[in-house]
C-alpha cells in the first residue's frame, strides 16, 4: 500500500480546499470548507529564514506543507499562478515555491487547479482589478470572521479558496462538468 492511500480522508464531505499564496519567504495558507456557507478551517503562513541558502528554504517549505497537508487533508489545492513582470528574481523564488507545492500534491495525489490574481479579485471583489484592502475585507465578510486575516499571505491564500469554491457553485460550471465525457 502506498504511503499516499493512508493520508486521503475517508470522508469526502465537506470538500476542504486549500488555498496557497506561494512565496519563499512567507507562504500563505487557508483551509475553506462548504461551499454553501463557506468557512475557514485554518490559516496562516509558512515562513523561511532569509539568512537560510535557497535549498534548506525550500526543504523548509516542503516540510512545513507535507505536515499541513497530512493534518488536514484537503481534497483539492487552489494555487495562485505565477503573475509577475518587474522582479525577475521574486519571480524565480515564488516559482520555486510553486514548485514544492506542485511536487508534493503529485507525491500525494492531491488535485491542482490555478487562478490568476485577476480571477481570485472577480471572484471574490468582484471586480478583476480589485484592490487589496476591499478583497481583505470580503474574505472576512464571507467567511464571518471578526477581523481581517493577518498576515496579508494568509488572506490572499484563503481568497484563493474561496476563489475555488465560488467557481465550484457557478451553474456554468457545473453544467459544464455534468455533460463532460468520461474517461476512454
């Protein structure tokens, strides 16, 4: 038996998504379930030491995410693509970054879907150019928190989630899912 088939739940309702904002210095993280009353099952941020060489960050975040990913047990990961034209080298990092995710939910069978920050602001604000602070404050509104989540990361991570989830609810969507050939 595979190491993979012992970390999948047996149960598979509520769907848990988990949202990444990937990054080398700070990955944000948040955990959404239901996507009729969506709520946050957890949030926060991996962090690595910047004095660390780029390989021991990278193990970090590796380990750090296997530990998330075993306790909670997603069903499905929401990453937010690689969208950056001024800093070459924030780029390669949060590509890097991008990388360990997508490896570990390949080792573990973990679906992968990705949406560009312009999808997560329509989604979510409303509106594909939305601004920081108003996408903040709709992730509290939707998932009824008291404040805004800190850090910023964790926010972005969990709009992600909810991204996924509100494309999950769409009728076009599912529509489009239902009348989808099989496999063969």
């Amino acid at each position: 038996m595979s190491e993979t088939a012992v970390l999948r739940r047996e149960v598979r309702d509520p769907l848990r998504v988990l949202g990444i904002d990937p990054g080398m210095a700070l990955l944000g993280y948040g955990i959404v379930t239901d996507p009729e009353t969506p709520r946050a099952l957890t949030y926060g941020v991996v962090s690595t030491a910047a004095h660390l060489r780029p390989e021991r960050r990278l193990v970090s975040l590796y380990e750090e995410l296997r530990r998330l990913l075993q306790q909670w047990q997603p069903d499905v990961v929401a990453l937010e693509q690689l969208f950056f034209a001024r800093n070459v080298t924030t780029a390669l990092a949060v590509g890097q970054a991008r990388g360990v995710v997508l490896l570990l939910c390949g080792q573990l069978s973990i679906p992968v879907v990705e949406y560009t920050p312009a999808q997560v602001k329509q989604a979510i604000g409303g509106y594909g150019r939305a601004g920081k602070r108003q996408m903040q404050e709709m992730v509290r509104l939707l998932l009824q928190l008291p404040s805004i989540p800190q850090p910023d990361d964790a926010a972005d991570a969990l709009a992600i989630a909810l991204c996924h989830l509100h494309h999950l609810r769409s009728p076009w969507i599912k529509e489009s899912h239902e009348q989808a050939p099989g496999p063969g």
